[in-house]
C-alpha cells in the first residue's frame, strides 16, 4: 500500500488541511495551511512582530478550520476507507502467514 494524502480547503479559502497517512504507519498527520507568511520570506522587522505576537499570546499559527458539511463527509469518507484498506491488508497478511499448502495424504471422497 502507498502513503495516501488528501488537501481539504475551508470554506474561507485562506486555510486548509493536508492530511497525510504514510504506508508504514498508523498514525495520522494533520498540517494546516495558511495564506499569508511565512517564515523565510518575512523580513527581519516581520520575523520581530511575529515573534512578539507569539511571545505574548502564545499562539503562533491559525487555530481554526472552518470545513462545509460536504467537505466534513468527504474527510470522513477518505478516512473511513484508508481505514477499511488498512484492515483488508491486515487480514490479507493474516490469511497470508495462516495458509498451509494441502497434503495429499491419499484420502479419496466419495463425492469426486
């Protein structure tokens, strides 16, 4: 299986989700995005104001995402179904390490 990654827009169209599951892990990764700045194309006199702010109110990046029910199921969906194929590969491996070839011990039955 591949890793699988997904960008969701917010309805204001100036922040958005990247939502990112790597093969090898179970975990989820959820980056925000914004429009606007970022840290190495700010100017020193930026980089000084932003600091500031995060020193004061402790917040360094937008903390609200605001999604449309229709891209809320979208999300979910796309979750629901990289979990779905997660759990067919699981079983697949079990199938998989669980198979024994069958021997021929010679039994005959009476049905062939």
């Amino acid at each position: 299986m591949a890793d699988k990654e997904k960008f969701f827009k917010c309805s204001c169209y100036g922040e958005g989700m990247f939502v990112t599951r790597f093969e090898d892990e179970n975990e989820y990764y959820f980056s925000m995005w914004s429009q606007g700045y970022y840290p190495r194309n700010m100017s020193l006199w930026q980089r000084i104001k932003f600091a500031c702010k995060v020193l004061w109110t402790g917040e360094a990046w937008e903390d609200e995402l605001v999604l449309e029910p229709k891209v809320v199921r979208e999300l979910s969906e796309w979750i629901k179904d990289d979990l779905q194929e997660v759990k067919m590969e699981i079983r697949r491996k079990e199938l998989e390490e669980a198979h024994r070839p069958r021997k021929d011990d010679g039994f005959v039955s009476v049905w062939d």
